[in-house]
C-alpha cells in the first residue's frame, strides 16, 4: 500500500514558494522520531541521509552545539527510480514537518554506488572519464569531489532530478556522497585514532573502511541481505590486507541494536569489537544506543 501527499516547500528565499505533489511512496516499514530538547529562537542546521530505501535528518541549532531532533523513514525495499526517491523525500519532509524550520545550512549525503577514489599524488586530471570507467556508467553530466585528509580525490557523481529537486526545497544546500565523511571521520576523530576497521551499517548496505594510522588502505560499499554476506564482506576483506584478527581493532556503527545474532557471529572471529560513541547525543534518549545515526549525527565535523 502507497501514501498520497501533497507537500508545500518554502525555499530560505520567503518571496519563492514551491508545490510539489508526489505521485506514490511506496510503503513505510518504520518511522522514527527522537525529539531531544525543544527548540529556541534562532535559524537552525538540517543533516540529510539519502539511500535507496532510507532517508534521515538530524536538526541542531546554527553552532551544532545542540542536537533537537532526529526522525527517519525506513521504506519498502522496492526497486525504484528517481521519481520514487524524490516522492519519498517529499513525503519525508511534510511527514515531520522539518519546512516549518529556518534553516542557516543544509547538507545532505546520498549514498550511491557511482564513486570512485583515486589517490592525490596519481590524480588523472580526467576524474570525469576516470569515474565513467570505474563505474562503468557513461555520458556522466555531474562530477563531484573532496580531497579526504588530503590524500585522496573521492569522485562521485548524483542525479541530476534528485539535485534540482533538493536546490528548489533548499536553497545553496550542500550535497556529497556519505563516503567522503565517513573516511575524514575514520581517519580524523580523535575517537577513531587507535582503530583500524570501521563497520558503518545502513538500511540497503555497509560501509567497510580500513586504515593503517592515519592512511586509508580500502573504501567500499557492500549490499546485504543476511547477517552472513556481512561476515563474509568483513572478514575477506580483513584477510586481503593480511590484518590479524586477534589484535585489529573494529569500531561499528549505525541501526543495528549491540545484541543482535550478528555480532555474535563477529566476536566469534575478532576479539576487539566496540561500537562508536557520538557525542552529538550528548543527552540520554531512550531506545537510542549512541552507535545509532552515526553519519548524520557528525556530519558537521567533516563539512568539506
């Protein structure tokens, strides 16, 4: 069963007012919303995730001081296109009514298989052509980068709907693809300094991430269906770069509660398994472990 909505969008720009009626959302499987403290005077910041069957936002006050809000939709894992998508962001923004707020930054991650990395000191000035071979999609119209830690061009690529459609609600939003935060969070947080895995969970897929100190040794986005392809993804990944499994230290993160089966099934294979603590939750919330909405939550350390 679908939700049929009509949704006004109100740009930053009060003299520009947007209507937008979505055509059909496919079905919501959960709905969360964590209110966290009531909201002040005051424009406010809007952190977007953006995945195939997913979307969440976080809201904080203008200096990131002060975390307000979290919601999330987790929808029918339908195969869609982008029409689909953007209905159910339109959904998503009159579901929790986040147009009513003044917003001074808004940026949003999308994740999306059409990226690829390539290494500073090797950077082809063609990343266009370079991004087109590696995905193997052609005629890209887009192309996007960010310099992670200074070492790596991380090259992606959007929509071009989905961005029209974001620029129109939002006025100068920010958009890049969830990898780049996650490696400058990985290699860059003081938290993260003496790991050397990171597991970061989403509704449709995993992020796996490895460093040695502060290098990046592999990026890549894996697609799951049972808690055993994540098994298999983390350890062959592991045994690729020879890591020992008795001593590698595994920080994990996203919506996946700390007793699920599958972390049983890790600890069977590495002894040190911890699971990463945000400090934008910096009040108790129920029903809320500090491992969950790692992304949105620390967006705002690695703005780009």
């Amino acid at each position: 069963m679908g939700y049929k909505c009509t949704v006004i969008f109100v740009s930053l720009n009060p003299k520009k007012v947007y209507f937008y009626i979505p055509m059909q959302v496919t079905e919501v499987k959960n709905r969360k919303h964590f209110p966290i403290r009531t909201y002040q005077k005051g424009t406010l910041n809007l952190y977007l995730f953006i995945e195939d069957h997913s979307i969440q936002a976080a809201i904080f006050n203008d200096g990131n001081t002060s975390l307000h809000e979290i919601c999330s939709l987790d929808f029918a894992p339908e195969k869609k296109n982008i029409s689909q998508t953007i209905d159910e962001l339109g959904y998503f923004l009159s579901e929790f009514g986040i147009l009513k707020h003044r917003f001074n930054h808004v940026s949003v991650q999308v994740l999306n298989r059409l990226f690829t990395l390539v290494p500073q000191a090797y950077s082809d000035p063609n990343l266009k052509g370079l991004l087109e071979f590696n995905t193997g999609v052609k005629d890209i119209k887009t192309v996007q980068t960010n310099l992670v830690n200074n070492s790596v061009y991380f090259t992606y690529t959007y929509d071009l709907e989905l961005l029209a459609f974001i620029e129109k609600t939002f006025s100068a939003a920010k958009i890049d693809h969830i990898g780049a935060g996650s490696i400058d969070l990985f290699l860059n947080l003081p938290y993260f300094k003496n790991s050397d895995v990171f597991l970061n969970f989403h509704e449709s897929c995993i992020e796996l991430i490895i460093k040695s100190k502060n290098d990046l040794l592999f990026y890549n986005i894996f697609k799951y269906d049972t808690n055993e392809d994540v098994l298999y993804f983390l350890l062959f990944t592991i045994e690729q770069f020879q890591l020992n499994k008795e001593t590698l230290r595994l920080q994990i993160a996203g919506n996946k509660k700390t007793n699920d089966e599958l972390f049983d099934l890790i600890k069977k294979y590495i002894r040190n398994v911890n699971f990463v603590s945000s400090k934008a939750l910096d009040k108790p919330v129920d029903e809320l472990p500090n491992h969950f909405y790692f992304s949105i939550l620390n967006k705002h350390l690695c703005e780009f």
